[in-house]
C-alpha cells in the first residue's frame, strides 16, 4: 500500500530515534498505520515484536531477540536467555547456575535482557500492540525504561481505548538522561485519503465519507472496487468491531447498537432512550462505548460511530427483532413530560435555530456539558427525540 499523508509523523518519529536513548509511544486506533510507520523508517536497526492477546510471557522480547545476530562474545549474563533462545544456544554463553529464588533469577533475566541489547546497539525495540501486554514483559519493560543503553531506544505502540494498562506509566520515574515523545496518528484527512484511493484504483472513488480516513479501511474497500464487487463491510473490519461489542457490558453494547441505528450523532439521553435503558445506565454505557474507541464525541453532548464503515457493521451484528424495537423507540414520539424552564426554552430556541451545542454555551456563557443537560431536558419535556424533530417543530 503507498505510503501517503504520514511524512510530518515520520520525520517527527525519525528525528526522535536520531537522539538515542528515548522511548516512543505511538498511539492509533486499529488499522491506522502504526506498523507501517516503523516500516518506512529508512536505515534504522529495529528488533520488532508484538504483543499476543493470549499475553504469552515475555512473548513480544522474544520474538524480537530472535532477530537479532549477538556478537560473538557477551556478557556472561546473557546465558540467562538460553532458556527463552534456544536457538540462540550456541552464540550465548553458558546458563548461570539456578539460584533457588524466583525473584533474583527474574532480576538477573532482565540485565541479561539488557545486557544483549547493550551488545547489539545501536538499535531500537519495537514492542507492538502494547495494550495486550503480558505481566512478565510488562515489568521488564518497567526495568528496562529506566536503564536504557546510551544507544539504545524503546518504540511502543497501543490503541489507548483496549489498553488497562496506561503506557505512559512506564514513563513515570526516566531517568533524565532518557528522552521520551508522544506521537498520536489520526486517520487521513480526506484529502491524503483520496490520493490513497488514487494510487489503490484505476479510477477516482470519494472513499473517505465511508472509511473516515483509516488507511486500512480505504485499503480494503479500494480492493473491492477493484475487483467489482459493492462496497460494504470488509471483513477485518466486520470481525474486529463485533470482538469489540462481546467484550462490552451489555448495557453498553445496547447504546453502541442505538448509536449505529440513528442517522446522526445524538446525546446521551436520546442514546439511552433509544436502548431501553435508565438515564443513569445509558451514562455508564455511554463512557465505556467511548472508552473502547467504539463511539466518539463528534461535537459536544453527541456521539456516535467513528466511522461510517464500523456503524454499518454494527447495524449488521444487530438481530431483526432486535433492530425493530430499537426503531420503535426511535420513532416513536415521547410523551411530554412538564414545562420547560426559562432557561431551557433559550437553549431549546437556539438549538431550533440549528446552533450547535458549542455554540450554544459561547452564547450564554455556560459550559457545552450544561447545554447539553438542557437541550436532553427540553426535548424529553415536549416529546421529542432528536434535535431533528425540533428543527422541523420550528419549522
């Protein structure tokens, strides 16, 4: 796939690895190019390995060792590895006898670890998809963070929505020494989307309204159009959203399926609404959509879908009995419920008038959290569900 719209984020990750020793975290929702970044790293030594989500104990350090090629001789430590390199066994020195304590043995593991990549410096650890993090790796990398080689850089990627585990904890206690960054890639605007498309397919196609700019997406749906087939879900994409919706409580998963069967983002009491729940559940619901990378603010007090692929694929997880009582509480109007107050009748007018949310709290001087309180309050009050509905009552 061409490498497009990523050349800032690429000098920016190559000027970073050019003053060793840092560490680099990369963060990006799936499918948004993080690996191939560290792909178009021109002339750099990269040891790469990936975390698994069956978390296989310092599986990511192993993988990536065995790529590399030690020196003939190494610190007498390194032997340590024999176990987790036996392939390695005849370049590594001989293993250290046991020492009866689980807690030395890990310790003297770990500067075995960076023993070797000490030996093989210059060179950079890549550890991929760091929010599947096993505990063993996970403490090694907390060892290694702080004793890093003075040629020696640590690169990790994660999607921030799967990860328990914060990786910028392991930047907590550097030493000054070790430099660190951050780098956040967001899926291409629709113009680096369209070249994308244009070096994907012989003709023109407008894919960014369907992929919101994740280059995996814009990929896979070019490689349909390619070969004559409609556009609709790609599988990888299909899969990977319906593993996301299994692993949520079901009171999430209920806003997350109300979300992809309204046509526009809406706020979250409409959303609880939609899903037959309380407002306090449709809340908690709410937040954890959102923490898992499923649902996003698109402006303030409305969310919906990231993108439009994963709300269709959403759409295509929900049953029909399910999809049809969804859309009766869409439809259906609610029944008014009380007065507005003084003040909600000025935030009701003004989002009559088609003012956003935002806006709307510049105006008055009050917090977009607050309008969105009262525009959720006016609507239940006159029956409504949407902001839709109240434009055309203006009308």
């Amino acid at each position: 796939m061409p490498f497009v719209g990523r050349e800032r984020e690429l000098r920016h990750l190559a000027d970073a690895l050019a003053r060793p020793p840092i560490v680099v975290l990369i963060e990006g929702e799936a499918g948004v190019g993080k690996t191939r970044l560290l792909h178009e790293l021109a002339g750099q030594p990269l040891l790469v390995g990936g975390c698994h989500p069956m978390r296989f104990p310092y599986g990511p350090l192993v993988e990536a060792l065995r790529q590399s090629h030690p020196p003939a001789r190494l610190n007498p430590v390194t032997g340590a590895l024999r176990p987790l390199l036996p392939e390695f066994a005849h370049r590594l020195p001989p293993a250290p006898p046991a020492l009866g304590n689980a807690q030395v043995e890990r310790h003297r593991l770990f500067r075995a670890v960076l023993s070797l990549l000490d030996a093989l410096s210059p060179v950079t650890l890549v550890v991929e998809d760091v929010h599947w993090i096993d505990q063993e790796t996970r403490e090694l990398l907390a060892f290694l963070v702080r004793c890093l080689p003075g040629t020696v850089n640590l690169v990790l990627t994660y999607r921030a929505e799967d990860l328990r585990h914060p990786a910028s904890e392991l930047l907590a206690h550097l030493p000054p020494h070790i430099g660190h960054t951050e780098l956040t890639l967001s899926p291409l605007d629709a113009e680096a989307t369209a070249l994308l498309a244009k070096h994907l397919l012989p003709g023109s196609a407008d894919l960014w309204p369907l992929t919101g700019g994740v280059p995996l997406a814009v990929e896979e749906l070019a490689r349909m159009l390619a070969d004559g087939r409609e556009p609709s879900t790609p599988p990888a994409l299909r899969d990977a959203v319906r593993v996301k919706l299994d692993a949520l409580r079901p009171t999430a998963r209920r806003i997350v399926q109300a979300a992809a069967m309204l046509e526009e983002p809406a706020p979250t009491l409409t959303l609880a609404a939609a899903a037959g729940l309380p407002p306090e559940q449709g809340e908690r619901g709410l937040a954890e959509a959102v923490r898992r990378g499923l649902l996003r603010e698109w402006t303030p007090g409305a969310y919906g879908l990231r993108q439009p692929l994963t709300r269709q694929a959403v759409r295509e997880s929900i049953t029909p009995n399910l999809r049809r009582r969804i859309s009766r509480r869409i439809e259906a109007p609610a029944e008014p419920q009380g007065a507005l107050s003084p003040r909600e009748k000025q935030v009701i007018g003004l989002a009559a008038d088609g003012m956003t949310n935002k806006a709307i709290a510049e105006s008055l001087f009050l917090s977009p959290r607050t309008v969105e309180v009262h525009v959720a309050n006016g609507l239940r009050k006159l029956g409504l569900t949407s902001r839709r509905q109240l434009s055309s009552r203006n009308t």
